[in-house]
C-alpha cells in the first residue's frame, strides 16, 4: 500500500517481502512478547535472511546498497502490521548509519554485516538524566589511558541493551573538553565489559523492546573501539540523528496506517440499527481526516529520505517528517479506539496497546518542543529561546 508515494518497482518488491514475513507472525506474536517481557528473535532473524535489516548498508558490508528510502519502507511496513520496532529504529539506523559513515574499516568488516544479516544487535547510549535534549551536556566521560579508554558514567532510557551485543556509546572526551566547550567521543562497548551494567525502567510501553538505565564503572576499551576522530563525536552523533528522526517518522506512518486500516474494516462491518457505523459522517469524517494527515506525514518522511539519500541538508524535513508523523499516528490510533468503542480497549483488536509506543514518539527521540524550536530558529529564522 503505497498511498499517494510513487514507488519504484524494486520499492514495492521491498514493501511485499516486509508484508509477508510480518504477515507470518501477526500483531498478537509482537503484542504477546511485549507482554510477556520476550522477544522477537524468529522475526528478526527472518528479517535478515530476506535482507531486509540491511537494505541501506553498503553492499561491500553486507547491506543491500540502498539508502533511508529503503529502510523506510521497511520500517513502515512492519509497523503497519502492527509492529513497530524499536530495535530496527536504533540498531540498522542510527547504529549502522553512524558506523557506515565514520567507523573504521575493520570496524565496519566486523559489526555491518551481523547488523545487516540480525545475528548481532547494537544498542545506542546518548540520551543521560541530566542531559536530555542537549547532547552537549553529556557528562559520561572517557579518558585516554596507556592501552585505550576508560569509560565512567550513565546513560538513561536506552532501548533493548539487553538484546544487545554492544552499545554505540557517546561519552564527553575529557582530554580535548574545557569547561566552555565539551568534545563528544563515540565508542562502540560490548555489553558484557567489565564494569558496564544495566537496570530496566518499568514503564507502560508494550513492546519486545524494554528501556533501561545503563551504568559505566571504568570500564576499559581499546583504541579499536573509538569510532572516527576522538572529539569529533558531536558531527558524528549528527549523522545518527537525522536517520533516527526519518525512521521514527516511517515507524509512527506505519502505526497511523495500521490503526486506519483497522478502523475502517470495523466500520464497515459493525453494524448498528441496521447500518454500518462508517455511515455516519461522525464516524467516518474523523478517520478520513485522520487519513489525510498520516499520508501527509508519509510524504514528508519519504522527501526526508530522499534528501538525506542525495547528500543535501535533512535535518528541517526530519524534524518535521518525526513531528507531523508522531502527531497523526497518536491521533489516528485514538480515533481508531474510539471507532471500536468498548472494543478498542480489548487484547482481541490489537489497538489500545500500541497507544504507549505511539505516545513515546511524541517524547523521543526528541521532544516536539525541541522540534518547534528547531523550526522556529532554523526555518524561520526567529531569535534562540535556549
């Protein structure tokens, strides 16, 4: 279901290979998991054998040579079969993205083809209890020793470490920072180092893909695990941002086509005094509105993409791909409970679970304030507020 994007042949070949693994395993396999504090080992690894963890990787690393226009059909497809997957958010995109563009050469032979084929996973560490938005207050710190690095600190809210083979680690570089100016470093740390623990955050969110506090006690890595140039994380972290910003806006169109989609068929089907509901205009203006704004938010993220995939400057259709995305798929799974009435609350319609997942990206990866004053500065041009 391509809606109002024009896609290419090879695209739509993408988006029917998605459709049938998720097709396999269904919404109640990703709800169950979620509930039950499992995981989704069976589909992820269905997903690289079809190639599908990997389309934007280069082929010299086992990728499928493509770019984010390709990863956002992925990530769409799946999440409009109702599974929105974090991991595929954090891991192929910002992980392998970051990696792709700044790793070194043997970093890159070793972690982007078992990113690209799901036999290894990497979670991403930026995000602290006192830094939040602002990336340049990041107080996890590395600093150089005789063998390597020594890494202390915490990190806050970081999604599935525990499926995770190592973490993409964002530290404040205490040699080149000053008190004026922090320099980022980026580091990719294995899970199981010495001194690296981790304590999940019990939240309301469904999903396979639990949030944790991440604690670093001196722990010790290589000069083989600094990703790029030591203090020159910051650009870094950058070209990890603004894929993550497009993959949540895929993730939160897949979710708004989802719950449309499941809206509509119950309209249609459930019948009241001898009419079905989706005869009222009461029932049916709202949907289709709600269906104009999430294709709407599918044609920014996909020009999005295609900027990003042409070298040109992302960062304005991004922030506004996550932000319209985020706020039409929150509207139109809310209108899809309504729609259900009584049954939008049931495990048996697949809705009200994936309301938490949904409200999360109104919050993350940034913030919808943060996006307003992104555009406000930066587009428009009006005076800082921070």
């Amino acid at each position: 279901m391509s809606g109002l994007l024009h896609e290419t042949d090879e695209h739509r070949a993408i988006r029917e290979t998605v459709a049938g693994i998720a097709q396999r395993y269904g919404v109640h396999y990703y709800l169950e998991r979620g509930r039950a504090g499992g995981n989704i080992d069976e589909l992820w690894k269905d997903l690289g054998a079809a190639g599908l963890l990997g389309v934007h990787l280069p082929e010299e690393y086992g990728g499928g040579g493509g770019g984010m226009a390709e990863a956002v059909i992925v990530v769409e497809e799946l999440a409009a079969h109702g599974m929105p997957l974090l991991i595929w958010v954090i891991s192929p995109a910002i992980c392998g993205s970051i990696l792709a563009h700044h790793g070194s050469d043997a970093m890159r032979k070793d972690w982007l083809p078992t990113i690209a084929d799901g036999s290894r996973r990497m979670a991403f560490g930026l995000t602290e209890p006192d830094a939040g938005s602002n990336s340049h207050n990041v107080k996890t710190t590395a600093r150089r020793t005789d063998s390597g690095w020594v890494i202390s600190g915490s990190k806050y809210y970081i999604s599935a470490v525990d499926e995770s083979d190592a973490i993409l680690l964002v530290t404040r570089d205490a040699d080149l920072s000053t008190p004026e100016k922090s320099r980022l470093s980026l580091f990719v740390v294995p899970t199981d180092a010495p001194g690296l623990t981790y304590q999940q955050i019990p939240t309301s969110i469904v999903s396979p893909d639990k949030q944790f506090t991440v604690f670093l006690d001196n722990v010790e890595v290589g000069e083989e695990a600094l990703i790029g140039e030591a203090g020159n994380g910051l650009r870094q972290v950058f070209d990890g941002l603004n894929p993550e910003r497009i993959m949540v806006g895929a993730l939160c169109g897949g979710i708004g086509r989802y719950a449309i989609g499941k809206a509509a068929e119950y309209a249609k089907e459930r019948t009241v005094w001898s009419t079905p509901i989706g005869a009222h205009q009461g029932v049916a203006h709202p949907l289709a509105e709600c269906h104009i704004a999430v294709e709407l938010s599918r044609l920014v993220t996909a020009r999005s993409a295609e900027l990003f995939d042409a070298g040109e400057p992302a960062g304005e259709a991004a922030n506004i791909a996550k932000f319209a995305a985020s706020e039409a798929a929150l509207k139109a799974l809310d209108q899809a409970i309504q729609t259900h009435g009584g049954n939008g609350l049931s495990y048996e319609y697949g809705l009200s679970e994936l309301w938490f997942v949904t409200r999360l990206m109104r919050t993350a990866p940034v913030s919808r304030e943060m996006v307003l004053n992104f555009v406000a500065q930066t587009s428009l041009g009006l005076p800082r507020s921070y």
